[in-house]
C-alpha cells in the first residue's frame, strides 16, 4: 500500500482560471493518478472515470456529513444519510419521484407549462433566458408535480431562489436567508399536506401521504424535508442544464441549425451536453478509513468526486474534449452511480428535452444577444449567470 501524494493541487481548484475552464486541470489530475491530494483544499481529488464509479459505489465512503449544505438546510433527507434509513426513504420517495409516476407529467404538465413561459417572451425579441426560461421551466414543473397551490408557486419561486443561492455560495448571509425562506415554505407545505390527507392526489405530497395512509414509516416533517431536498436536487439542476444546452448551441450555430431542421437529434444533444459540460462537476463523500484506490486514506477524510473529469476521461470517451452528439455510447457520470445515483434521471431528460423542442418549434432564429455572452462558468455547480439571446416572434 502506498501513501497518498500531494502535488498538482498546491495552489487548489478553486481559482478564477479554473471556474471558466476547468478540462486542462483535469487532465492534469487524471495524469497525476486516480486519486489526488491538496494540502490547499484539504480534499482527496477523485480523478478518472473508474475511480469515480468506483468510489461512488463503495460502502465506506459516506454521504453522512454534518457540514453539507443540504443537510444544513433540510436535515437529514435521501440525499444525506446512509444504511438503513437510506433504503427505506430511497423506497418511500422512489416511485413519487419517477416521471412514469407523475399522470399526465410528458403528455400535459410539461407542455403546458413550457408553453406558457414561451408565451411571455413573445413580443419581446430578447430575453435572458437563464431567468425567463431555464429557471421558469423546472419551477412551474416541479411545483406541480410536488402538488404546490397555483398561488403558492410564487412563494415556493421566492423560497427557491434563496435556496439555490445558498446552495452557489454558503455566506452566513444567505444561509440566513435560506433558513427564513425554508422555514415559511415548510409551513406553507405542512397546511398542503393537511389539505391532501383525506384525499390524496398524484402529486409528489399525495403520493407520499398515500404511502403514509398505507403504513409507511414516515412522518409529516420527514415528508416536508424530502420534498425541499427537490429545489436543490431537482430544480437547480435541470434549470442548469437547459442553460448549457442552449449555451453550447448558441456557440455552435451550424449545430443549431440542424436541431432546429431535426428535433430528434435533441435527445443526442442533452445526453452530450450532460458529459460535455454538466450542470453538477462534483460531489462529496466522506472515507471510513483504510485503502482506497491503492492509497492509504485517512479515516474521515473529504473526497472530492470530480463527475466532470471523469466525463473527459479518454480511457473511455473517443476525443473527449469534441462535443459530439452522435456518439454511440456515452456512458456519462453526470447523474453519479450506486445507491445514491439520481433518481429524477427519467424526468430530468423528458423535461428538458421536451422543453427544448418545443422552444425550438416555436421560436426561429434563437442566437446570442450579447457580443461576450456571460460563460458557462463554477466549481461544483457549472452554468452561465445570464444568456441573453435574440429571437424571432414566437409562434
Ligand atoms: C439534469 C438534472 C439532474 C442532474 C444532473 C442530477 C444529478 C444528480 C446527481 C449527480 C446525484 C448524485 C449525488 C451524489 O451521489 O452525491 C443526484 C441524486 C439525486 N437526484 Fe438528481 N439530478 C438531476 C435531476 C433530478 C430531478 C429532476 C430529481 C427529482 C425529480 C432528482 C432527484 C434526485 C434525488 C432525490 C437524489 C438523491 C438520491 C439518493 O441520495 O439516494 N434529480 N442527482
């Protein structure tokens, strides 16, 4: 067994040069080995692709942190805790959290919700379509299907956007307004959750109250803390990811040109955008102790999972750094792996996608406003802060 080294990384990751571009210090990881130590990050980088699947299914490293954001905020929820409990709310929430589960989601819900936000930006030509489009969509979406009153989803928008901003920059300023936010949206939740009780409906809230009525082992405020995990999990990845796509498209207008001319490459497109430039780059898992990837790693040490490496590793993807739709396989890691892998994969894809193609069917002539468009830019969450782009009336 050998002991961990500590190279590359002495001046850290999280520097300027690296938010805007960080493939060249990944390739340089990759390069040093699997796994990575900074001194300066006090983190061990987890490099390649299969390091990181490896170490994403491996049952000593741990999601349980009392340091997680997330954690933090909710409490313990899906994405934060371990064994048992694990199982058992990852088979509570993983049926009301499943598109095929949600009636009417792809067929009415998307669309209609889609529809409307494009109607808003008729008559305008130019919009930022970070704020009135990628972040629109998954609200109006996810409100629904979490079974949010039509005139709480204003409030649960407010609640959202402190809580993602918390999630981008942990200030004890914004934690502060993301605690205030997720405590009035809690009890907002809590006299939802009273109204649907004697009858439970499809929504996300209904079906877990259903789970409940049937013998379940959980309680209102467990409930309420899932359901909040789904702004960070679901709401601040899918608004993310529909920004990038439209970023790389609006970068490369010939490939533009042929989704507007054949909407079915849209599928090869999300799932490449999804390697190419995802919305999450890392997560984070604590070590129990022991061997690791040959290494000798302390116990409770921080790992850093780098997804976004991974998805450049050229031991498994074809000229990594070319963005190409059309690759036969693209076995990405961009929803991570093992028992903690994503379990919104279904929806996220049918949403975005679905969002995409009728924005493209609707709206001619899409390009970037702005001569220097904001870039695709972050350390563990990556996308642009603004996109604003020209348009032809919509249809
Ligand atoms: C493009 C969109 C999305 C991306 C890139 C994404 C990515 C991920 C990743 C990387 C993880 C694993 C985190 C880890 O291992 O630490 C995860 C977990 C999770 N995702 Fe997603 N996600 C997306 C959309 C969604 C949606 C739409 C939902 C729900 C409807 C969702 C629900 C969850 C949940 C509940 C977990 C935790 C599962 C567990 O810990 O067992 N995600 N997601």
């Amino acid at each position: 067994m050998s002991t961990a080294t500590a190279t590359i990384t002495d001046q850290g990751l999280d520097s300027r040069e690296f938010r805007l571009d960080p493939y060249p210090a990944y390739a340089r990881l990759r390069a040093e080995g699997p796994l990575v130590r900074s001194e300066t990050d006090r983190t061990y980088y987890v490099t390649t692709h299969r390091a990181v699947g490896a170490v994403l299914r491996h049952k000593d490293a741990s999601v349980e942190s009392p340091f997680r954001a997330s954690r933090v905020l909710f409490g313990r929820t899906v994405m934060d805790v371990e064994g048992t409990e694990h199982a058992r709310l990852r088979s509570l929430t993983g049926r009301s959290f499943a598109a095929p589960a949600v009636p009417g989601h792809l067929e009415e819900l998307v669309p209609g919700a889609v529809h409307g936000v494009i109607d808003a930006l008729a008559g305008r030509g130019r919009a930022d379509f970070v704020a009135d489009f990628a972040n629109e969509v998954p609200i109006r979406v996810m409100s629904r299907i979490i079974g949010v009153r039509a005139e709480d989803v204003a409030a649960f928008q407010s609640c959202t956007d402190a809580v993602i901003a918390y999630f981008d920059s942990a200030t004890p300023e914004r934690r502060r307004s993301a605690v205030t936010a997720w405590a009035g949206m809690r009890a907002l939740l809590h006299r939802r959750l009273d109204e649907l009780r004697p009858a439970p409906d499809g929504s996300v809230i209904g079906q877990l109250l259903a789970a409940t009525a049937e013998g379940a082992e959980v309680g209102d405020d467990e409930i309420v803390r899932q359901i909040g995990l789904l702004i960070p999990a679901a709401i601040d990845t899918s608004n993310r990811l529909l920004a990038n796509v439209l970023h790389i498209l609006c970068s490369r207008p010939e490939l533009l040109r042929q989704a507007y001319a054949e909407p079915a490459l849209l599928d090869g497109i999300v799932e490449e955008t999804l390697r190419f430039e995802p919305p999450i780059h890392s997560t984070v898992r604590i070590w129990a102790g022991g061997e690791l990837l040959g290494t000798d790693v302390p116990r409770g040490s921080l790992l850093t999972v780098l997804l976004g490496s991974a998805n450049r590793d050229p031991e498994v993807f074809t000229d990594p750094d070319v963005f190409d739709p059309r690759r036969a396989a693209n076995p990405h890691l961009s929803f991570g792996a093992g028992r903690h892998q994503c379990m919104g994969r279904r929806m996220a894809l049918a949403e975005v996608t679905t969002a995409l193609r009728i924005l493209l069917e609707r709206c001619p002539g899409l390009r970037f406003a702005e001569s220097r468009p904001d870039p695709v830019e972050g350390f563990s969450f990556r996308s642009p802060a603004t996109l604003v782009l020209q348009y032809g009336s919509p249809a």
